[in-house]
C-alpha cells in the first residue's frame, strides 16, 4: 500500500470511528498500532509502559474522534495525541531520568535520505528535503525533541550548550523548516 | 490588538503550532494551546499542517516487533475499556447522576431567569439595527484532498430579511466554473461538538436555496461545511468539498 492510500485509509477510518463503529476502531488499530508503538518507545524508552500508553491511545481516539475537524490529515492528529500521551507519561514519572532510544544518528540519516529521495512530489515529503537544508544542529535538536521527546532543558544537557541556544537553535531551525516548506 | 485577534495572526499561529508539534512546550503551555486549537480555526489549520509535514517521520521510521499475543491482548483491553462506557450504569451511579441532573436544573433556572432579565432590557433598551443585506456566513470550499487549499466556490448563508427566508448561495470561482458539480450535499460541523447535521442537497437548478431555522441555527453554529456527493454521512470517499465557515455577522435567533 501507497503511503497515500496508507493515509486516506487513516482518514476514512477515522470519520467511520467519529460514528463510534467499532470495527473501525479494530482496523484502525491494525493498520497503525505498531508505528504508533514504535512512536510511543523511541519516548519512554519501556516496552511495557508504551504498550500501556497504546491502550491509552486508542481509547481517547475512541472517545475524541469528534475533536478531529478534518484539517489535517487523520494520521498527523494521531501522532500528536500519542506524543502528547507518551510526554505526559514521562513527566508523571518524574522520579526517573529520561532515558529515551537514541537510535544512532545514521539512522536519523538514513530516515532523512529517504524521505528526501522520494519519488513521489506530495507535500508530505518535503519535510525530508527541508530537515536536509537546516545546520546538523538545529536539525539534530529539533529531531530529538520531535522522535525522542527531549524538552528543552534536557536537550541542553544532552547537547551540552546553554538552554538558551537550545531554544535559539529550534526556533530557528523551525522558522527555515517552514520559509523551506512553503517554498 | 484582543487576544482573540492575536492568535488569529498568521505569523504567531505559526509559532505556536511549531512549537506544539515539536514538542517544544511546558504542560502548562500545552493545555493552554489545546483550548485555543478549539475556539480558533486558523491555529487548528496550522497546527494541522506542521503535524502532517511531521507524522511523515513516524510513518518511516523502523517499526519494533509486535507479537500477536501482545498485539490481540492490547486490542481486547481497548476493546472493554471502549465497551465500557457504553455498558448501563450502576444504581450507585444512578444516583449521582439525578443529583447532578438536579444540579444542572437549578443552574439552568437561574440562567434562564437572568438571561429573561437581560433580554427584557434588549427590547426596551436596545436601538434596533439597520436591515443586514450582505451574507451572515461564508465558506470558501476547496476539493477536501487538496492540500493547497484552493477555493473552488463560496457557499455564502444570508439571514432571513423582509419577509424572506433565510438561504444559502453558491457561487464559483471563474477558473472552476467549468468544473462545477451540478448536485451535490450539504453537511454542517458543529463548531462544539463537532458533530454533523445534514443542510441539504442543492436544487437542481439556481444557486440559491432557501433554509428552516433549525438549518440556519446548523449553519450558523457550524465551524466547517462539507459538500459530498451523496447524502450518506460525509467520509473521506464521499466528501468532494470542504471549507472553514467564517461568522461576517453576529448571530440573531429573531433570523429566519
């Protein structure tokens, strides 16, 4: 499957679910659960709270698919709210370090150059393309924040620079992010 | 500048929504954006977009294992924990709820009363305003995939005046008037609870057609219109056309 068959799936499951049909819910979570696990551990970095988080996922889904209004696209709405619901998590447990994944840096590369190197012209893979033209930096700080949750004074200290050149670095890298995707 | 109007700014849209989709924001900043994201649809847009160009990455990335076990034993959890809430309700809770029911009741009694009080002061006090003729709501429609978001036609929503019923007219765009669907179906998002209601079908000829109240109060709740080609509940199969409902004019129930 195409990744805009992938995501059109997404969405019409989700206006399917906003009707509360249960067997749209099972599908959804057949089509998605995994890389939505795998969104949820690269954050908490343990398997067993992230399959908890999925659960907890799933039932918001179910109960605030009408807080979707369509803007975007279904897939994007559901990685946010697994973000936001891994990140949560983390800071309620606030007696333990964040110890996220860390996937080596060649495969943040290799994700990037993919992405990048996509036949297909759809917006959706730009973002590959532009994440390329910002400064490794910048780049690497928004990436972490993004795939690993860092907030911003955890970056500082991973990235051993002040936290103010953290929050230099992102709002910037952001700012040339969005001037290079709409371009 | 009101707060209102400033998170309606493109260029702080823009901020906040890189910022919420980064992850960049304290829980405090968060909560606060997500109650803004309700009552304003430009930073909804936007924040639409940054988490579209973002979820790319997530959709990439190496997937971890997911035995079936695990995976069938997360589903049955989701799956009661869902039915749950639809299972009947404990005497226990019975209870609780005639006594929050009773609550509502006294509350509602009390608005009802004040709201008499001020409605009363409106109609002695209040200097009448001069005959709206311009539309009370508009709608620019784009194709519901396009991710430009390029207006294809206006579905402007006229309040009822001398005597005329409230209506609905659309019009399209020059550069797409060859492409114009000649039937086609009206959906209304509410703005609160994001529920559709169904406004019709368009008549099969002219541009305008006329609404009930209860149609006009659909419209003019509405955060969103969609157009489908059908009149079956709007999905991402079904739905040709969707547009942001702008409020020009404020609302009076005496319309229509």
């Amino acid at each position: 499957m195409t990744d805009n068959n992938w995501s059109t799936e997404v969405d019409a499951l989700l206006y399917q679910i906003q009707s509360q049909d249960k067997l749209a819910l099972k599908k959804l979570y057949d089509l998605t659960a995994q890389k939505l696990l795998g969104l949820i551990i690269r954050i908490v970095n343990d398997r067993h709270e992230a399959e908890d988080i999925l659960q907890e996922v799933f039932v918001k889904i179910w109960q605030q698919s009408n807080h979707y209004s369509g803007s975007g696209s279904a897939w994007g709405w559901v990685c946010v709210m697994s973000r936001n619901s891994a990140i949560d998590r983390l800071r309620r447990l606030k007696n333990r370090a964040h110890e996220s994944t860390d996937e080596a840096p060649e495969l943040l590369n290799q994700l990037l150059e993919d992405i990048s190197h996509e036949d297909s012209f759809t917006q959706n893979h730009w973002i590959g393309r532009c994440l390329e033209t910002l400064k490794p930096q910048p780049r690497q700080a928004i990436v972490l924040s993004y795939v690993n949750g860092y907030s911003h004074g955890e970056l500082s200290e991973k990235m051993a620079v002040p936290l103010g050149t953290v929050k230099a670095w992102i709002r910037r890298g952001l700012q040339e992010l969005k001037q290079c995707l709409v371009a | 500048m009101s707060r209102c109007l400033r998170y309606r700014n493109a260029v702080i849209c823009d901020h906040i929504a890189a910022q919420y989709v980064a992850g960049a924001m304290s829980p405090r900043v968060r909560s606060r954006t997500q109650t803004l994201i309700k009552t304003t649809p430009e930073l909804d847009r936007a924040i639409a977009r940054y988490a579209d160009d973002f979820s790319v990455i997530h959709q990439r990335l190496p997937e971890p294992t997911f035995e079936s076990s695990r995976h069938n034993a997360i589903w049955d959890s989701i799956d009661k924990a869902t039915a749950d809430q639809t299972t009947a309700i404990s005497p226990k809770e019975s209870s609780a709820g005639f006594w929050d029911a009773l609550l509502v009741w006294k509350v509602t009694t009390g608005m009802g009363a004040l709201a008499s009080l001020v409605l009363a002061f409106m109609l002695f006090v209040a200097v009448p305003e001069p005959t709206q003729i311009g539309p009370s709501y508009l709608a620019n429609m784009s194709a519901h995939n396009d991710p430009q978001n390029t207006i294809q036609f206006v579905i402007s929503a006229y309040g009822a005046n001398q005597g005329n019923p409230s209506r609905l007219h659309v019009q399209w765009s020059q550069e797409f008037a060859d492409k114009k669907v000649p039937d086609f179906h009206v959906w209304a998002e509410d703005k609160d609870t994001g529920e559709l209601s169904y406004i019709g079908s368009k008549p099969p000829k002219g541009t305008n057609w006329d609404m009930t109240k209860p149609i006009w109060k659909k419209v003019a709740n509405s955060s969103r219109l969609l157009v489908t080609a059908d009149d079956q509940r709007p999905t991402a199969q079904n739905t040709l056309f969707s547009g942001i409902c702008l409020q020009l004019k404020s609302w009076k129930p005496k319309q229509a």
